[in-house]
C-alpha cells in the first residue's frame, strides 16, 4: 500500500466513525457484519441512514452523490414518487395472499410488450430466475450441461457457482478454460455439468458443442459482461451465440438482470437486436423492491403450463412488489427516461476520456445505458483473463479518494459499475467529474511509480 491510498483511507476513517463501530457491533451477530459477501469491504463499509433521488446519507450525516445504487437496481433512484405512491396504495388493501390477484397479469404484460416473449414466470432475485432458467432449459431440451463464461457471474446457486473468480494458475487453456468451482459447500455432481467457455470467443463454444453434441442444455450469458467492470459483446457475438445453440439444439439464455432495466427500452434484446430463448429479469425492474421474472415463448414455457416442470415460491408476485413493478415500467421505464439518462452517462464517459488523457492515466472509460466503469488498461478487454491483472491497490485509490469526497463513483469492488439513475441530473454529472479531475493527476502519479507496460500491452507490477 502507498502512502497516498494510506492518507485516503485515513480520512475515509476519520469521516466515519459510527459507520466503523455499527461494522463492530453488526459482525458479533452476522458473518463479516453483512448481509451479502459482496457488501464488505476493508476497513469497514459504509452504513446509511437515508436515501433520497440521486443521494444518500450515511450515518454519520455525510452526503453521497450515488452511483452506487444498490449494485445497480436503483434505475428509478431512491423513493422514486411514482413507485412510492403505488407501494403506499398497494400496502392499505393487502401485502400477501398467495393466490392470484391481477397485477401479476398487467405486469406480464408490460414485459411481453417490450421483451421477446409470450410468457412470464416471476421471483424475488436474479439468482432464483438463473436458477430457474437452467432449470427450464434442461426441462424442455431433455439435457443436462450448461456453458457459461469465465468470470460470469448470475447468482449464488451451484450450477453456476463456477469460473467467477478463478486465480491465475486455475485458469487451463484460454481457449478452454478449466471449470473453477467458486465456492466451499457447491455440489460437484451440479458444478460438474457446467462448462466453461472464454466471452467474446465463438470458436470456444462451438468446441464444447462439438465435444458434447447431444448433452448441452444452454448457453447462459450476460449479453454485456459485468462481473469484470464493463466488457462489451464483440460484433456479431450475440447473434453467433444465437447461432450455435439453434444449430445443436440447445437454449441460448441472456442474462439480463443488471441490462433489462438499465440498457435500454427492451434490454439488450432491442440494443443488439438479439432473440435469446429465454430472458432474465431482475434488479431495476422493481424500483427498489424484490422484483426478478423471466421470459421465454408459450412452446418452451409450455413445460411449466403442463406441471412438468415444477417452479414456485412463496413471494413470487406478492402484489407490493407487482405495484412497485407496474409502477417502474409504466412511469420509470420509459424510452423518454432511457434518452435521458443515456445522455447523462455519454457526458460521464466523455468527460473521464478528457481528465483520464489530461492526467496522463494508462486507463480508459466504457459504458453503455445507465451503466459504465473506470478501467485501468491499456487498451479495451474483451473477457475476464485481459481484465484479470489489475492494480487494486490504485482502483481501491480512486474509490475511497472519490468517496471522501462525496462521490460514490461505483459500489465497491474494481469488478463493479457505475449506475446512473433517472433522478440524476446534469449538475450531479458535472460535481462527479469535477471530483474525479480533482483526484486524477494523484491517480496519475501513483500509476506511474507502480506500473510499467509490458511487451504485449498489459499491465506488469
């Protein structure tokens, strides 16, 4: 650590006292203190008090412009009025009943009407919708491998529990990369029937299609990939994903849980103009509450309509959540809030270009719809080994000398995004890069002490 990420995390100490001591208390009773892995981070995270459109207040009263979001299921920004109205209705007549009430037929809709599919199911999490989808696919293709991509991540549950974070000398042939369980407690027998291929690398896929041509269920991809900061589809990609499954007679799913609420109108879907088999839906979808779906054709649902394949759950279009869902497509989701908040982060990733190329950093920003990142390379990745070698200690840098200064860029963590909500507006993008100009030439400074750029383009400590 340098002496200039050590001052940063001095200050960030200094600033948050009660957040530290709430960290203390909290981890005497919940494993590191939190409710998700994700969310710790050292020394300590944050811990907030309020949130409100574009802000949040921590505990110690200090104020945020937040690009946080909640990982990115905050489109609709914090207590948006049109999902607060109709929760607040919702909550006077009924909060659970578990029998069919309506909203789960208007909201099916509205996703029918924008996505590429004639039947929805829904859930509370990203995770339950993956989890359900492969099991859709195998249910309908008779099948039981999958393929997803190294450093791909799609929830918590075994299948795909594998490749998301393998170390350097797990990684096998870059052209077929070894399946790296992820986790203590994942079930072999289920981790074993996931294969892995490298994003952006057809001729990968289409070997372990070849490899196993009549065991392979699906493909299950983020159609940009997010677990590695911010790496786009080559062109042509997608389609060819969409290619090889019908080829070989297997599934193409897009994950769409962080890009069906954030990219665009219909998601990714539209963006790339792409028709996977299935869709799934989750995080900004519900404006802040527990909302996830996913999609597919009546033929390929037909599984579930005819209880072959049995799906369920106990909150599963609980009608709070329907309310707040119906409220986010109707009034959040809109392609005039799409134009806008597409504008908002082209003026982000334009005026990064201009402080990264002023400072002199070896980095440079991407981003599409409401999301985009910071990435310290050299030149544009295109799967998780060229993201893979990374200095932390200069992301961590930029984030805590961001945070200090009242900005939190992204959630924590150099794999995440920023998101930008429809609450934000031009003035909060030009306070996020007036403090990012403000810590750039410290950034530059460190990098040039630390790094130098080996032979091939890449980063070399």
């Amino acid at each position: 650590m340098y002496p200039a990420l050590e001052k940063e995390l001095e200050t960030y100490q200094k600033r948050t006292p009660k957040s530290r001591k709430a960290h203390e208390r909290a981890s005497n009773r919940v494993p590191i203190g939190v409710g998700s892995n994700y969310r710790y981070y050292p020394p300590y995270p944050l811990s907030v008090r309020d949130g409100k459109g574009s802000r949040i207040h921590d505990i110690d009263g200090n104020e945020y412009l937040d690009h946080n979001l909640c990982y990115g299921a905050l489109f609709a920004g914090h207590c948006h009025p049109a999902v607060m109205k109709a929760v607040e209705k919702r909550l006077r007549i009924g909060t659970l009943f578990g029998m069919p009430h309506g909203l789960e037929l208007e909201l099916a809709e509205e996703i029918c009407a924008r996505f590429p599919v004639e039947m929805v199911r829904f859930g509370s999490s990203g995770s339950e919708i993956t989890m359900h989808s492969l099991r859709l696919a195998r249910a309908v293709t008779g099948r039981s491998k999958i393929i997803k991509m190294e450093g791909g991540y799609h929830g918590g549950h075994d299948a795909v529990s594998v490749s998301v974070k393998p170390k350097e000398g797990q990684f096998g042939d870059p052209e077929h990369p070894t399946a790296v369980v992820s986790s203590l407690g994942v079930l072999k027998g289920t981790a074993d029937a996931t294969l892995v291929a490298p994003f952006n690398n057809l001729p990968a896929v289409e070997d372990l299609f070849a490899e196993n041509p009549d065991d392979i269920a699906a493909v299950l991809v983020e159609p940009i990939m997010m677990n590695i900061g911010i790496c786009m589809p080559d062109e042509g990609y997608l389609p060819g994903l969409r290619d090889i499954t019908r080829r070989y007679g297997a599934m193409f799913i897009m994950d769409e849980v962080k890009t069906g609420g954030k990219l665009a109108y219909g998601g990714a879907c539209e963006y790339f103009n792409v028709k996977p088999d299935i869709v799934c839906l989750g995080k900004s979808i519900g404006g802040g509450f527990p909302l996830a779906a996913f999609g597919a054709s009546r033929e390929v649902m037909e599984v579930i309509a005819k209880q072959k394949m049995f799906h369920a759950g106990t909150y599963n279009t609980n009608p709070v959540v329907m309310a707040a869902g119906l409220a986010t497509f109707r009034e959040v989701l809109t392609r005039e809030a799409f134009e806008h908040v597409s504008k908002l982060n082209q003026k982000l990733l334009d005026g990064y270009q201009q402080t990264i190329k002023k400072a002199g950093l070896i980095a440079y920003a991407e981003g599409a719809g409401a999301n985009g990142a910071l990435m310290f390379y050299p030149h544009r990745i295109r799967n998780y080994r060229d993201w893979y070698h990374i200095d932390e200690d200069l992301w961590t840098h930029y984030w805590f000398a961001m945070t200090n200064r009242g900005v939190l860029s992204q959630p924590y963590w150099w794999d995440e995004q920023w998101t930008i909500s429809v609450q934000h507006t031009e003035a909060d993008i030009d306070e996020h890069l007036e403090v990012f100009a403000d810590i750039a030439p410290a950034l530059a400074a460190a990098q040039e002490e630390r790094m130098t750029v080996g032979p091939l383009g890449t980063y070399a400590s």
